[in-house]
C-alpha cells in the first residue's frame, strides 16, 4: 500500500517529507504522560505522523528485521525499529504498517469518546496528507442525556473502542482500493505495485489489535504499552530472524513478484481478503519455509461494532473521495446515477470484485482464483 501517511516511499519522497515524519511538533505529546488507558479521556494534540513503509519482496529498498523491533515511538524515536519480518503463523509482516494503525486506532478511539462525550452528530477524518475524508454519523441511545456522566463516560468508552479499530481498518482499506485504481501520494513515483501486496492487509489489521490492546494497559505509558503489545503479538506469530524474512521473500522472486529497485516491482502476488466472507483476515504464509514446518495461518477478525448495538448506538461510516481516481471507482458504483460518498459497508465488496477481476486478467489465475460475488460479513 503505497499510502500518503500510510505508504512507502523511496529516498526523493524520503527526503521531501521528512520534516513531516518526525512529526509531533516540538513539545512532546501530552498523551504520552499518562498511562495508555488513560489516554482516551485526554487525547493526543494532534495526528499520528507519517511513517514509510516498504514492499515485502526482496529489492533494493527493502529492509527485513527480527524480534527486535525495538521502542514504540508515537512520535519520532530513533529506538524504533521498522522493516518487514518474516512470522510463521502470519507471513511477512510489515511492522510499519502494523505501527501505523495502531497509532490510528489509538488517535481516533480518543477522537471518538470526545465526540460521543459532547454528544456531537459525529466527526470527520482523514490519514495525514490522504485527500479522501471519512464521515463518522452518529445515532444516540433516546435516553442518553439523562444519564448520569459516569454512565455515559462507561459507555462512551467502550463504543469508542469499537469505532477505533474499525474506522482505521476502513480507511487504509481504502488506501489500498485507490492506490488499485492508480493513486500516488508522491508524485510520479508508482505506487500500483504494492495495492493489496501479500502482507498489506494483515499488518494493517494487526495494527488495530495492538493498538487496542495497548489502550487497555494500565501499568505503562503509551509507548511502552505499544512496544510490549507488539512483542506479545508477534511472539505469537512465531516471528523469524531478518536473515529468514528475506530468504522467504527471495524464494518467491520470479513467481509473486520481479525486479530489484524499489519503483520498479512488479508485484504478481496479492491478497485481496479483508475480511468481507467471514470477519477474519487470512495471512498469506510463504510456502516452504525451513524454519517454520508445518505452518498453520492464524486468521484474525476484523473490527467489530457489537458495541454499539449493545448501547443503542447506530453509526454510519462514509467516505468522500477527493482524488483524480474518484471518477472511475464512483461509476463502478452509480453508473449514470448521481452519487459522491462510497458506503463501505455497501461498496467495498462491489470495489473489491472488480479488483479481483482486473488482477486475475492480469496475473492468471494462480495468483487469485475466486472472484465470485463476495457474500458480504457485516462487521455488526
């Protein structure tokens, strides 16, 4: 995913946002003081900043890491340590990515428990320099404001633990659809290879459950909740030395990609799952790896909303394209008819069967043989 925000750049975009990557202003974040349960009632002061993630194939540009992935940094940490590992269980694993929603989904469960606590209509929200805006509509229980505040302050947060991980999921979801269609963050530099690459969507969705889990740390600050999350989660994947990661990457050249610069992949192999059959997503494993016989995926589940039903809440997510791209994916959905927001719920599955179309002419298909009419899970 090749994501203003959320992508992957080489050493020209590198250059020309790195005052932007080092992100969080220059008094640090007040958030971070407290412990990261408390962090939802005070709220960050501003955005998770940008951060460059890279391609899971064996190219210049790549960089492959192991269990040591170092300390969470919300804001710039030179501790931090980012790249793709290899895991048994869930496959190459972009640890940026991975990062990245977490840092989302902690921002905007914060950014949601305000907005439910002013008992605002909803909110709107984009990922760092992203020219689509999600709109978050709200519906509140009838007796809501004769509650007592600490009443509302439970509830509040727990449906905001729901919206967190699910508008993160969605939008770089999203990213990955309109990075299919042909959108660059960085100018001319191609960014179509790596739309929905074997390891995208599964560290995105990673990324939501740490950062949940995170926010449920009372005993440490932010950060260092992040960082033993993260340790905790790919311990359990079964994470690999960098030397593996690169050596299964490597296996597949020539079959699930080619090339050896970074602007110059082309990307054969995707997974195109996310979560729309049956809630969960199913990493991608390299077959054949030594150090991992017998693997088995482990599918996660996708952001659920129960909690808001179970409190009366209803919430309706849109999202308002503003790129160059819009045009095609919005005749994909209205055809002639008038029409400007795409309905997740109701959109991505038809986005997503003409994705998988399109790659099956283009790659055969070894790469991606199911492109029947996806039954669609609802996350609620």
């Amino acid at each position: 995913m090749r994501m203003c925000g959320l992508g992957r750049v080489g050493g020209a975009g590198l250059l020309a946002l790195l005052s932007l990557a080092a992100g969080c202003r220059f008094v640090p974040d007040r958030a971070l003081s407290y412990p990261a349960n408390q962090v939802i009632y005070h709220g960050f002061d501003g955005p998770p900043r940008v951060r460059f993630g890279t391609y899971p194939s064996s190219n210049i540009g790549t960089f492959f890491i192991g269990p040591n992935l170092g300390r969470h940094g919300f804001c710039f940490n030179l501790s931090e340590k980012d790249g793709v590992a290899y895991t048994c269980r869930g496959g190459h694993i972009d640890v940026i990515h991975v990062r990245i929603s977490a840092d989302w989904t902690a921002y905007l469960t914060a950014v949601a428990y305000r907005h439910i606590m002013n008992h605002d209509s909803g909110f709107s929200c984009k990922l760092a320099v992203d020219r689509s805006t999600s709109l978050i509509t709200l519906t509140y229980p009838d007796n809501w404001d004769q509650r007592p505040k600490i009443e509302q302050m439970a509830i509040a947060k727990d449906v905001a633990m729901a919206l967190g991980p699910y508008v993160t999921f969605t939008m770089v979801t999203w990213h990955e659809m309109i990075t299919w269609y042909g959108f660059k963050c960085m100018g001319p530099f191609p960014e179509f290879p790596s739309a929905f690459s074997w390891e995208d969507s599964y560290s995105n969705l990673l990324g939501t459950i740490v950062g949940t889990r995170a926010l449920q740390d009372g005993q440490h600050r932010y950060n260092e909740a992040v960082t033993l999350a993260l340790d905790q989660e790919m311990e359990k994947l079964g994470i690999q030395p960098g030397r593996v990661a690169k050596r299964a990457s490597e296996s597949v050249r020539g079959k699930w990609f080619t090339g050896n610069f970074l602007f110059a992949v082309d990307m054969k192999k995707r997974n195109f799952d996310i979560g729309l059959e049956n809630g969960y997503i199913t990493p991608t494993l390299v077959p054949g790896v030594v150090a991992c016989p017998n693997a088995q995926p482990l599918p996660l589940p996708v952001p659920r909303l129960d909690a808001l039903a179970r409190h009366g809440f209803t919430m309706k997510m849109e999202i308002e394209p503003h790129e160059w791209e819009r045009e095609r994916i919005l005749r994909l959905i209205y055809a002639d008819k008038p029409g400007i927001r795409i309905k997740p719920e109701e959109h991505f599955a038809l986005i997503l069967h003409d994705i998988r179309r399109q790659a099956t002419a283009m790659y055969g298909p070894e790469y991606d043989p199911d492109i029947r009419p996806t039954t669609v899970y609802t996350a609620r």
